[in-house]
C-alpha cells in the first residue's frame, strides 16, 4: 500500500466530512466549524491512499512548550496499518522536544497511545464541557 504523509495537500470538504463520518465522529455534524478548525490548527498531517484522505491529526500549540493533539483518526478501512503511526511520528518531528504534550483518548485509542509512548497525566482527570454524542 502506497501512503504519502503530507502537511500541505489541500483538504477536499467532502473527503474530510467523510472520514469523520466514517469513524462516527459527531464534529462531521459541524462541517463549517470542522474544517476551519483544522485549516487553522499549528499543525495538520494528512494520510492519502492516492488521492482519497484515509487519515489525519492536527495539534494546537502555542509553538513553545504545550502541544494539544485533539484529532487523529483513520479511515476504519485502513485502520492496523500504521498510518496512525506515520501521522503521530510527522507530528513527533516537530513537537518532541516540548515541555508538555497532551491529548484526550478513549476506547482502543488509548492502548494505541500507550505503545506511543503516552502515559496517564498522574492524578488527573480529564473534564470537558462537550456538545458531541458518541462518547
């Protein structure tokens, strides 16, 4: 399987509500928002099978000492094949050396995050005000 990682292919609205809407991610409800979010993330990493997006991550950053990943995900068709990983470790160049990195996981994700190298925030617990339904 051929895969380029890229942080500058232009996002088609229709290929991104797609694979939000294939892993049942509420935010697909909000496409404006959606895609102004991640257009204006510090950091966008784009996974594409030719020229379909079968994944993505953004990061929020205040480009010093804090990086927040708040989306990576991959289309439920090419999940298992490393194209996580291949985001995660793009987003790795950049932000590796920061004082914090932070992200919010659930489910499978979180033995996902583990082999990556996360761990639990110590005694913290993560709260949110949230308007989405599949959590």
């Amino acid at each position: 399987m051929d895969i380029e990682i890229s942080e500058t292919r232009d996002l088609a609205p229709d290929q991104v509500l797609a694979l939000y809407t294939a892993n049942h991610w509420s935010a697909a409800k909000k496409p404006i928002e959606l895609l102004q979010a991640l257009r204006n993330s510090h950091s966008l990493v784009t996974a594409w099978a030719h020229d379909s997006l079968v994944g993505l991550g953004n990061a929020i950053s205040d480009g010093y000492l804090v990086v927040y990943y708040p989306h990576l995900l991959v289309h439920p068709d090419f999940q298992g094949t490393g194209i996580g990983k291949m985001i995660l470790a793009r987003m790795q160049e950049k932000y590796a050396g920061f004082h914090m990195q932070l992200l919010t996981a659930d489910g499978k994700a979180i033995d996902f995050y583990k082999k990556a190298g996360f761990v639990k925030a110590g005694e913290t617990q993560s709260m949110w005000i949230y308007q989405g339904d599949e959590h």
